[in-house]
C-alpha cells in the first residue's frame, strides 16, 4: 500500500533541508573568508589593515601609509 502524501511530505521535507544546508555551507564560506582575510594583516592602525611592509629606517620618509619602527605600512 502506498501513501502519496506522506511519500510527498517527506520530498517536501527533504528539499528544505538540502537548500537550508546550501544556505549554512555559504554562509559558514563567507564567514572564513572574511576571518582569513583580516588575519592576513601584518599591521593594523586605527582599525585599517596593512598588508605590505617596507624597510625605510630611523630616518626614512613614508609618503603614503604608516610609518613604525622603521617600517612604512601600506
């Protein structure tokens, strides 16, 4: 004996859970993405990330960036 409307519940049932763990699979993807692109910081000031770091001594001018401990940040 078939039921078709307990057979449809469940395909029903079946469908939601497969597009709710689309959904956390790309939500949980964004969400390390954005962790590994702010741990790839090598200096933060003020809240903004610098991602490239270049020797210009005691004395040496940064036009562009932050400067600290010899070091411009761009």
């Amino acid at each position: 004996m078939s039921d078709p409307a307990g057979a449809r519940r469940l395909g029903n049932a079946s469908i939601g859970v497969s597009v709710a763990g689309i959904v956390i699979s790309v939500i949980i993807v964004i969400i390390l993405a954005a962790l590994l692109a702010t741990s790839s910081c090598l200096y933060s000031y003020n809240g903004i990330c610098y991602h490239h770091g270049e020797y210009v001594g005691t004395y040496g001018s940064c036009y562009s960036g932050v400067k600290s401990g010899g070091y411009c940040y761009y």
